[in-house]
C-alpha cells in the first residue's frame, strides 16, 4: 500500500499521497457542516453510458447548483468496489460536486478516496477488464418494468413509450428489453427508488 501522511493545510484536514494533498469526502461534507452553508443533495442516481455505469450526485450550496460524476467500478476484483461498488460510486461523485462547490479542493478536484480506488489502494492501477455480456433474467426485467411503471404512473396505453423514454434517459441509450444487462436493471432500479423515496419524503415529514 502507498504510504500516506495526514496533516492539517489553511484549516483542512488532508491526506498526502505520491507527494500530493488530497481531501476525504467524509472532510469535505464536515467544512459544509462547519461552514454552516446551506446544502442540500437534490439528485443522487446511476447511469449508464456504453458499457460502463457512472453514479451521478447534483448538490445545492447556497442555492448554486453542482453536479459531479463518478464510476461504479462493478467489475472490481479488490477493495471496497468489489463488495460496495454503487456507494463507493455515490462516495465519489458526491466528493466531486463539493471540491466545485469549494469544499477542500486544495490540490485536486479528486478526493483522497477516488485517488485510492483508482490505485486499489496500493498505488498500482489496475489493468482495466471488459465486462463479459450477461443478459438479465426475463423475470427480472417485468420485476423492474412493473416498478418503473408503478412508480412513475405509467398507464397501460402509453406503458411502452415511456419505458423506453425512461431507459434512454437513464441509460443514455435506446436499449431494447432483451438486450438489457443486470446492470442497466440495476441502474433502473435505483432511479426509480431513489425517485420514489424523494417524492414520498415531504408526505413522511407532513405526517
């Protein structure tokens, strides 16, 4: 593992790797809190572009509006992606949008934790691997057609021209039903929840 050293620069806790300073997003959420900003995450979702999966998180600071992107590493063989590969994507993502909010940017946009799982933690990159084609199960694909439906009010005669408005929208393209891959689902699933969890929220507080 690449030898890090954590010190304190103008008040930001930092960790220097390969000689350079570089912020945790655990860092940047705490100079939010202390700074006593107005913050807000609006939208936090995967998606998919050619044959990768990005996690994309867009933050409120003050009312300005910051959107970072990150990669979900669901082919990691090691570390903290092989087993939470969305959340350390969300991680990610999240830490980008603060460093162009301001927040510990010092040396880099890229936080200390993006940096290491670049390297896997031990300052060698890994060699990338093209994902191998698995088709989702049919079943799998009515399971998440009927949540999209039912979450976002399909109605039977216009079912399938929203679908798919919604897989180009989520997936960055026009993918038909059998060509889906367990990703995409994946990526149509969370869209999907974390939209319905956003709009039942203020009933939940209402009550």
């Amino acid at each position: 593992m690449a030898e890090v050293q954590r010190k304190v620069v103008d008040g930001v806790n930092v960790v220097n790797m390969h000689g350079k300073n570089y912020v945790e997003v655990a860092e940047r959420v705490r100079l939010v809190h202390t700074q006593k900003r107005e913050f807000e995450v609006i939208d936090s979702a995967p998606f998919i572009i050619g044959d990768r999966c990005l996690w994309r998180v867009v933050v409120l600071v003050d009312g300005k509006r910051y959107t970072g992107n990150a990669e979900v590493k669901l082919n990691a063989r090691s570390g903290p992606d092989q087993t939470n590969p969305f959340e350390c994507g969300e991680t990610s993502a999240l830490g980008r949008a603060l460093a162009f909010a301001g927040f510990g940017s010092v040396e880099s946009i890229a936080s200390y934790d993006e940096v290491y799982r670049a390297t896997n933690g031990d300052g060698a990159k890994s060699a990338p691997a093209k994902p191998a084609r698995i088709d989702a199960d049919p079943a799998e694909v009515e399971r998440v057609r009927a949540l999209v439906g039912r979450v976002f009010g399909f109605a039977d005669e216009d079912f399938e021209a929203r679908w798919d408005k919604c897989k180009r929208f989520v997936l960055k393209a026009a993918i038909a039903d059998p060509d889906l891959q367990p990703q995409h689902l994946e990526a149509l699933s969370r869209y999907a929840t974390a939209q319905q969890e956003k709009h039942a929220a203020p009933q939940s507080s209402a009550a």
